[in-house]
C-alpha cells in the first residue's frame, strides 16, 4: 500500500493527509480505503470484505422476506 514512506513523515497519518492532499480526496477516505486493503490481504486482524458481504447477504434476505410477509399481516 502506499504506506511505505511514513518513516520519512513521522507517522502513517501524516503519509495520508500528505498524499490525500496531493490526488484531491479526503484522508479519512483514504485511510479507510487503506484498512480495507490490509483486511483483505491479511496484513490487518479484520473481517475482509468478501466475508463481510457473506455474512450479510442472509441478514438481506431476511429483510426482504420481512417486507414481503408484510401485506399478509393483520390490521391491529
């Protein structure tokens, strides 16, 4: 990731609002899009995002029978 030369700013965060700066997006998008990267490739102790879609695809679908069934509930 593009995080290799933070021994040269003094801090990661310093890296990323220096290089955020430089391609006109925002450093918090930035460091997220980076945590991400780490997740998926393993470098970070976090859920990837391929597992994470998987686990909420059955909460989606849930919600959607949820909405379905809603026609044939009662009236109170």
């Amino acid at each position: 990731m593009g995080f290799d030369g933070s021994g040269q700013r003094g801090s990661c965060w310093q890296a990323i609002t220096s290089f955020a700066a430089k391609t006109g997006c925002s450093a918090n998008m930035l460091n997220d899009c980076g945590r991400k990267a780490e997740a998926d490739s393993g470098e970070r102790a976090d859920i990837p995002n391929d597992m994470a879609g998987r686990m909420k695809a059955p909460e989606r679908g849930i919600r959607e029978l949820r909405r379905a069934a809603r026609p044939f509930e009662r009236p109170p």
